[in-house]
C-alpha cells in the first residue's frame, strides 16, 4: 500500500473519528465524566466491562486500519506507515471523545507485542503479536515478587522442565490487569545454579492455565487495579517459552526499556484538566499564578520532551537521554498537579460535596505516588540515569 | 462556573507544532564542533566568530545577502558561547542587535553590513530601563534621554533604543561615539556581561522602525533575545554537568570516587533532568521562531522561564559538589553564579516569566 500524504492521511483519520465519537471540547466544563483516576477504583465486574468497552473501540480502529499496528508489517495486519503517521494519528484522536485506554492496553500493545515480536518464535509471533494490537488477547507482567521488586532479577517463581513441559511454581506480586488478562509474561528461574542475571527465562503463561490463581490487592486509593497471582505447577508446554532458556533477563529488559519509553506522555491529561480546574476556581493569588504557571510549564516541557524522541525515531535515530528522563518528568508532572489541586480545593478535595470535579481528585492525588513505584521507581530511573547515561559508576553488585 | 470548552483553551498551553519540528539536524552538531573549537581557544575568538564563521549572517535572511539560516542555528553557537562565559557581544550584537536591525523599514544594509561583520559593534535595550524622547531634525532624528544597564554599552559602537516620538514609540539607533552620548560603567556581579548607562544629550539618531511597526518589531526582537538567553543558559548547564561529572568521576575521597555514591549520582541525575528540560524548551522556541516569529512568544517564555530556574539551580550544585575548591576565587564555578544571577536580573526570573505565562494562557 503507498503511503498516503500527511495532509490526507489526516483528513482521513479524522472522517473516521468523527464517526467513532464527538470531538472532545464539545463537553462543557461541570458536564460528563469527572474522572482523573490515575489506577482505576473498578471492582472486578466494572473492569471487564470498562476492559471490553475500550477493547470494541480498540478493535475496530485496527480493522479500519488505525489501530495500534499502523506502523507494522502487514503480516500483523498492518500497513507499514511511518511512525510520523501514527503520531499525527494520535494527535487527532486527542481531539476526539474515544474511550481512554487503561494501561493494560499500553503494556498489551506497547509493552509485550513489541517483546514477542523481537523474541518469539514464527509460530508465537503469529498468534500473539496481531491478536495484542488489536486487544484479541490482553497481556500482563508478571515479573515482581515479594523479595524482588527493583532488584527483578532476584525473582524465586521456578520453572523447571519435566517430561518435555516446564512446570511453573512461584508467587507473583503487584500483578496489574490480572483479572482481566488473558496472557502473563512471566520472568522465571530455570537455573538456580547459574549467575543471577543468567538463571532467568520469560513464559508466556495463559491466565486460565490451571493452577493460576489471582487475588485482588486493595492499594491506597482503596481500589485494586494490582493483584497477586499464585502460580502452583502450572504446566506450560515448551511453545510458551519466550526466548532462549537463560535469556529471561534481555528479554525483561526488552519489556522494561519500552514501558520507560512509553510513559513519557503519563500525567498529561490530568495536568491540563488541573489547569482548566484553577481557570474555573479563580480569581487567582499571585502565588496560585505561579504555581499553577509553573505546572503549565512543565506539562508543556514534558510534551516537547516526548516530540523530540519521537522526532529522533521518526528520523531513523537513536535518541538521546531525552528518552530516559520521560518517566522522571512524568511523575513530576503528577506530583505537581496534585499540588496545584490541593492548592486550589482545599477541603473541597478532602471532604465529598456532591461537586462535579472536585473529589475526583482524590483519585489523582492517592493514585499519583504509585507511579513513582510502578514501572522502576523514581530511585531506580535516578540509578538508570546516572549509570547509563551519565556513565557513573554502578551500585555495589553482590 | 461558565460552561466552556476544555479542549479549546488548553490546546494554547500545550505545543502547537508537530514533532517533525524538533528533528535533529546533523550540521548542528558539525556547527557545535567548530564553534567549540573557536570558543576553546584563549584569542581571536570575536574575530573568527565573526570573519572566519560570519556568525552574525547566520540569522540573516538570503535576500539581506545573510547566510539564510534561524535562531536554531544561532542558537547552537550561544549554547557553546555561554557554555564558555565568552565576553564578547555575541549575544547582544551578533543576533539581538542582527534582529532588529534586518526588521527595518528601509533596508539598512550599511549598519547592518557593519554589526554582522563583526567590524562593529552594536547593543540594545532589550531587556533595560529606558526613557528617551525623539524629535525629527532635518531629515533625521535628535535623541534625548537615558538608559541603563546595557550590555556592552562601554565597547559599542551603536544603541538601539526605542524612543517616544510624537506618533508613538519608533525605534532608532544612536552612535555612541557622538559627543553629545555618555556611557558610566556600572558595576556588576557577573563581568562577562558587562553593562553601562548611557545618557544621550541631543544626539542624532537614524530611524529604525517607526512607529507603525514598532510593537511588532520590538516584541519580536525581545523575543529573539529571551531565546537567545535561553540558549546560553543551556549551553551553560550541559558545560556545568559535564565538567562536574567529569571531576567527581576523578577525585577520591573515602577510597572510592565520589562520584560512586548514590547521593551524588542521582543529584547529577536531577542535572540531567534539568539540562534535558532546558534543551526542550530552548530548542523548540527557536525552532518556532524560525517557523513564525509570533507564534514563538510563549514557548520563549517557557523557554526563559525554564532555563533560568535550571542554570541557577546548575551552577549552585556545582560550586556545591566541588566542594572547598568550588568556593574559591580560582575556580570557575563561581562565575556561572554570578552569569546566571546577573541574567536573573537583567532578563527576568522564572517567577516574572511565569507571570507572562499566566498571562499568555489566559490565567
Ligand atoms: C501501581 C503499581 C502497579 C504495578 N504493576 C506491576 C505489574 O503489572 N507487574 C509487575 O511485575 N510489577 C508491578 N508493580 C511492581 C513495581 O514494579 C515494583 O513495586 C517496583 O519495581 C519496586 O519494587 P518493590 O515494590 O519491591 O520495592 P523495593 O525494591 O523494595 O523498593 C523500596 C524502596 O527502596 C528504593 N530502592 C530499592 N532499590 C534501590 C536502589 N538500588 N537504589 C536506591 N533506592 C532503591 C525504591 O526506590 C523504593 O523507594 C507495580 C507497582 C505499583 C505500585
């Protein structure tokens, strides 16, 4: 397929919305959902309801040829677009009132189809990679536990191999989307023997499996977007491996440097309905000026900070550190608009009124310190950094 | 509360431009060599700057005979001149004083000819208190009045300065070697930037841009010039952490380099963080400077606001993290201190920048 002009991709793209959803700004201020969840508070019935819903809209922009898999060969259903296209994509769909994608959906589409696309086998790549973009199947992490948290490659969870199957036994933590997924990749210990980094293998492990089982975790926010998922001899036949036995650690590092690249765009959405928040709450002290300005300004900075990475890898070009300071600029920005908030709403954010936008905030502001844990914490990008980046000297490795 | 649309006020407090915008451009880097190369040597560096790079042409349109390039470029010469604290007028006369002068009304090839060349030397009141009232005279202009706090102002040869007339503000340019204009050195904490107050007794002075453009004009050039600083500034904070880095990786103290312990890493980390911001938003209001100069007075702003909070925080951490050394008179850290303390006075704070931000979206 040629690939069409920006001008009319775009004209395209927006036909093509514009029949999905209304444009977005035709919501009034104080009018629909006042929703900033940062982890969604869903009991489980509401997130596979909330999951299916966004899954529908997700499924049909890949069979009209918008979907996730714009930029991708077309053995995956895609049209092999450059990336420049899926950003103009995206920045049209901004303007357009679609259903939000949780983040299950990123790490489903950005996070492990990625992964299985560099590390699978002919025959997993054709049953995973398409089915992720479009949403078919939803995938989780299943890399922490309770002993290993930063340190992922301490994990204990065992697979050893027994009449030509692997048998899995092990205890996952902070499992996000387990309810939900239908597939988990799991970081495993084959070989207890080896060197901690080399004793590792990834599986891809069906959630339905027998001997899976997922218990919802209450987080701070009072709900449970995270679970703990046993894993007691779960029997996976040896196509469910992921990767070379050994090479679980580069294929985790595969699923972990994308999720730091894509969560340079979190926090965003909140920070500018925060703004729009203090435009209704005025007028304004000098001091709320500035603060709310300086969160103007680093939303704004985070933005430029994400076009140039992805101006860089639409160039063909490796980007700078530009593209590991997005996660760190992400939970500023968080940690920022809950300061604008609290700043703005007083007790109205403490104390349900009945308000529209006014306690919804409470999940922003509960919900934002998690991020600043999940996915590498703030002190491990602060470690990334230094290392790789700055060429520090590494942390005392025992 | 008024029911208004979310989308369409927020859209202003968020970039406008497409990615594309922010690609890198190999002969930058191929720019930034040169230019470090020049900056690196100890003389001659005005002279090559200009002669040998013919940097003031830079930002020079093809059909005013200039090299046809933007603020982008420009700015990849300030980040390696700032980073150097280098003396010279690049800033105020090489592309502030360029600015206004190829937005004349009549084309001023002469003057222009003259401070692009580097042969002369000219300064504006950009960023400066200033009160001066013009009166026509013959085919001119006679000037009166004074300002203060200009850059260079002692080794100029030319001001700039808006001036009342009777139809409003027009902009002029002033000889500063006239008898009837004198300059006080003023004293100063940052003796990079050096600046003067200049009292101008019935000079004469050559129109500029009357009164017709002037806001325009004016507003533009006070915008090229916010980016420029910014650009300085950036180039001031990657100099900072790198020479920083560089001397913790290098001295030793309870048996190992300091630069292995964790506290120190992750507050050069945050250097980073803050270096990657000030590259962000210099970087991209040049880029749209060069696109549309009107449509760069917020992200100059962001710009500005953003580079100076980081080169102030850049140079502390590094007078802190060289320790005893980092507190004296020799070395050099402390004169990113006074640089970036001087432009917080001469240009304005983050706060005051903030303010224009608050104002530019609406607050
Ligand atoms: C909301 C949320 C969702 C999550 N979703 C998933 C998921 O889907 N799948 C999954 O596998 N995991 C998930 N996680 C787990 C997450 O990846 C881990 O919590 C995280 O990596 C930290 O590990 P830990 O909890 O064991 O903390 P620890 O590693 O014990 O850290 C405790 C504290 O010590 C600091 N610390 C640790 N090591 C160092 C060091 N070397 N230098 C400096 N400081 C250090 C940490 O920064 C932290 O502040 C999620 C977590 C959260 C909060």
């Amino acid at each position: 397929m040629p690939t069409p002009d920006t001008a009319t991709f775009i004209a395209e793209a927006r036909a093509w919305l514009a029949q999905q959803a209304p444009p977005r700004q035709a919501t009034a201020w104080g009018d629909g959902d006042d929703t900033v969840a940062v982890f969604e508070n869903w009991t489980a019935a509401e997130e596979r309801a909330e999951t299916d819903r966004i899954r529908v809209y997700e499924q049909a922009k890949f069979d009209a040829g918008w979907g996730a898999a714009l930029t991708w060969p077309a053995e995956y259903g895609g049209r092999e677009l450059p990336l420049a296209h899926a950003l103009a994509f995206q920045r049209e769909e901004a303007t357009f009132d679609v259903p939000r994608r949780t983040e299950m959906f990123s790490v489903t589409q950005q996070l492990v189809a990625p992964t299985i696309a560099q590390w699978g086998t002919d025959e997993q790549k054709a049953t995973y990679v398409r089915a992720m973009l479009r949403t078919d199947l939803i995938a989780c992490q299943l890399f922490s536990e309770t002993e290993a948290g930063s340190d992922l490659a301490a994990v204990r969870t065992k697979a050893v191999q027994r009449d030509g199957s692997w048998v899995l036994d092990g205890h996952k933590v902070w499992t996000s989307g387990a309810r939900i997924a239908d597939l988990g990749i799991a970081v495993c210990r084959t070989d207890s023997t080896a060197a901690k980094h080399a004793g590792l293998t990834v599986f891809l492990v069906p959630m339905d499996t027998p001997g899976v089982e997922v218990r919802p975790i209450r987080q701070m926010t009072g709900g449970s977007s995270f679970n703990e998922v046993y894993l007691d001899g779960v029997v996976l036949d040896d196509s469910m491996r992921l990767g070379p036995v050994g090479a679980g650690w580069q294929v985790a590092l595969t699923v972990l440097a994308a999720e730091r690249l894509d969560s340079g765009n979190l926090g965003l959405d909140n920070a500018d309905r925060a703004v729009e928040l203090a435009r209704h709450r005025g007028p304004l002290s000098e001091i709320e000026r500035d603060t709310v300005a300086d969160l103007i300004t680093r939303s704004y900075v985070q933005r430029l900070t994400g076009m140039r990475v992805a101006a860089a890898v639409v160039a063909g070009e490796a980007p700078g550190p530009e593209a590991s300071v997005g996660k760190l600029l992400a939970t500023n920005t968080m940690a920022r608009t809950s300061e604008v908030v609290r700043m703005l709403l007083g007790s109205d954010l403490t104390v349900e009124s009945g308000e529209w936008g006014t306690w919804a905030w409470t999940e922003h502001v509960l919900g934002a310190p998690g991020y600043r844990i999940a996915g590498g914490t703030d002190e491990i990008q602060h470690n990334i950094l230094a290392e790789r980046v700055l060429g520090l000297p590494r942390e005392p490795r025992p | 509360m008024p029911a208004t649309s979310t989308a369409a006020r927020t859209f202003d407090a968020a970039p406008a431009a497409d990615p594309s915008i922010l690609t890198p451009v190999p002969e930058h880097d191929d720019l930034r060599e040169i230019v470090r190369a020049v900056v690196a040597k100890a003389d001659g560096t005005w002279d090559r700057l200009m002669s040998e790079l013919e940097i003031g042409s830079l930002a020079v349109p093809e059909a005013l005979s200039g090299a046809g390039f933007g603020l982008r470029e420009v700015g990849v010469v300030l980040e390696e001149t700032g980073a150097a604290l280098l003396p010279d007028p690049v800033l105020t006369s090489a592309v502030v004083a360029v600015q206004a002068v190829i937005a004349a009304d009549q084309p001023a090839d002469d003057l222009l000819e003259a401070i692009s060349s580097g042969r002369e030397v000219a300064t504006v009141t950009w960023a400066s208190p200033h009160d001066v009232r013009a009166t026509p005279s013959g085919d001119g202009w006679t000037l009166v009045g004074t300002t203060e706090r200009i850059p260079h102002a002692e080794t100029a040869q030319h001001l700039i300065v808006p001036a009342t007339t009777d139809a409003g503000t027009a902009l002029f340019v002033v000889d500063l070697r006239h008898d009837a204009v004198t300059t006080r050195t003023r004293q100063v904490l940052d003796d990079t930037r050096p600046l003067a107050d200049v009292s101008i007794a019935k000079a004469p002075a050559r129109l500029l841009v009357g009164p017709e453009r002037f806001d325009d004009v004016w507003h533009t050039v006070q915008t090229a010039g916010a980016i420029g600083v910014a650009a300085e500034h950036t180039g001031m904070a990657t100099h900072l952490l790198e020479t920083t880095t560089a001397y913790l990786l290098e001295r030793q103290q309870f048996g190992r380099a300091i630069a292995s312990f964790q506290a120190i890493k992750h507050r050069l980390a945050d250097l980073l963080v803050d270096l990657e911001r000030a590259r962000s938003a210099s970087r991209y209001a040049a880029a749209i400077f060069d696109a549309d100069p009107e449509a760069a007075t917020l992200p100059a702003r962001i710009a500005a606001a953003v580079c100076q909070d980081v080169v102030i925080r850049a140079a502390h951490e590094s007078v802190q993290l060289h320790g005893g050394i980092g507190f004296t008179w020799e070395h050099t850290a402390h004169l990113y201190v006074r640089r970036a303390l001087g432009d917080e006075g001469l240009f304005g704070s983050s706060r005051a920048h903030r303010a224009a931000i608050a104002d530019l979206v609406g607050l």
